[in-house]
C-alpha cells in the first residue's frame, strides 16, 4: 500500500509541476475553415519555430517547454518519413503519427525520471481535400487525445500572469468572443485581420515574434503538396 501511495503522490507532483510549465504558454490559435486551416502562435524565442509542416498536409504545434517540443515533433516527423517510404505525400496519416506521439508523451509522464518530453504538449493539424475530412488534434501532457473541429485557442493570452491554476479570466472570454465570431466560409486572411482587430485577442499580437500559417486546401486537392504550408509571418 505505501508504494502505491508513494508512486501516487509523485504522479500528483509531476502533474503539478507540468501545469505550472504549461501556464507559461504562450497562446496558439487554430482557424478551420472551407479555404483550409489558419494557425496563429505567439512565440518568445527569435529563433526557433513553434509550427512545423510534416509531409506539407500536417502541421505541428508546440506548446510547453521547447526542449520537449523540438524531441517531440521531430519524433513525429521521423515517423511521417517512415510511412513516407511506402506512400505519397497525400496518404501519409496524421492518425499514425499521433498514435506514437500520445505513447511517448504518455511515457514521458510516467516515467519516475522525467522522460524527454516533460513538460511538452502538442497541436497536429492535418488539411484534406475536403474540410469534413481535417483531422485536428489537442495532445496532453499525459498522452490523451483530443479532437475538435471549430476554432480553438490554447494557451494563455497574458503567461506572465500569476494563473495558480485558477481560472484564466481572459482566456475564458476570449474563447467566448472566438466561438461567436468563428466562421467557416470566411477566407483565411480575412479570419486573421479580424482576429487582429479585436482586442481580446491582443496578446496573440503582441509577441515579440508572431508565426502565422495557412494551409491550402485548394493545393491539397490539385496535388500541389509543396504549395500547401504557407507561412505569412
């Protein structure tokens, strides 16, 4: 009984101090849309990237420690090559990728060392030919996923801010605002200068450095591979 007790409460304390990393997030915006996928992240470090285009039709989004995230989207590129051998650009499966990706986060978690991925969370984005067909995905830092099919913001607006687990306030109406204003049909760069307009959504803006994202669908279904990842800033 009291190893499990003890394996217990170390679970509880890697959990807690995940959380505290993970406040410090800064935020990421993912817009769907009939043109494609938008994908916005604010991004204190000048020099390495948050979004990375895997095979062109999937982006990966990292969020957390970016030691982890690198390990982690570089593992999930590697496997995208794997498959990549045997198929074409426009078969290789988000849905492959994530399945290892949610194991080694989950053993990361775990593991009474601290595995590699520590602290590391992930978005995988994946653009079809037709916008039913996306594949969206949040993975925790425990390795469980999470799908979604409208806009999401993840992250928080202001991570300075001392969140002590409560509840992010301005995140909170944030998300609001978007789930009112989200719009399929409304073209991407559209999506983006509207976002850009509104306040809430100032912290998004305001970075030091600022990645932004479009995925054609138009260049999915012409076989356009390499035209699909588009980044606008």
């Amino acid at each position: 009984m009291s190893e499990f007790v003890e394996v217990s409460t170390s679970l509880r304390r890697r959990e807690e101090e995940i959380r505290r990393i993970l406040d410090k997030t800064s935020p990421v915006l993912v817009w769907p849309a009939e043109e494609g996928i938008a994908i916005i992240a604010a991004n204190r470090d000048k020099k390495e990237n948050r979004i990375h285009s895997i095979y062109d039709r999937i982006a990966c989004v990292t969020l957390g420690t970016f030691s982890g995230g690198t390990i982690l989207w570089q593992h999930a590129a590697f496997r995208a090559s794997s498959d990549g051998f045997n198929l074409s650009k426009g078969d290789v499966s988000c849905r492959i990728i994530i399945r290892d990706i949610s194991a080694l986060l989950s053993e990361s978690f775990q593991s009474l060392r601290k595995g590699s991925l520590f602290g590391a969370e992930a978005l995988f984005v994946e653009v079809d030919k037709e916008s039913k067909n996306d594949y969206l995905v949040y993975l925790n830092f425990m390795g469980f996923v999470n799908t979604f099919d409208e806009a999401r913001l993840f992250g928080h607006l202001d991570p300075d801010a001392d969140h002590n687990g409560d509840s992010d306030e301005l995140k909170d109406s944030a998300e609001r605002k978007l789930g009112e204003i989200w719009d399929p049909s409304r073209p991407l760069l559209e999506a983006i200068g509207m976002l850009r307009e509104e306040e809430l959504f100032g912290g998004l803006f305001t970075s030091s450095r600022i990645e932004i994202v479009t995925m054609d669908r138009s260049a999915v279904k012409e076989e356009r591979f390499s035209q699909v990842f588009k980044r606008t800033a």
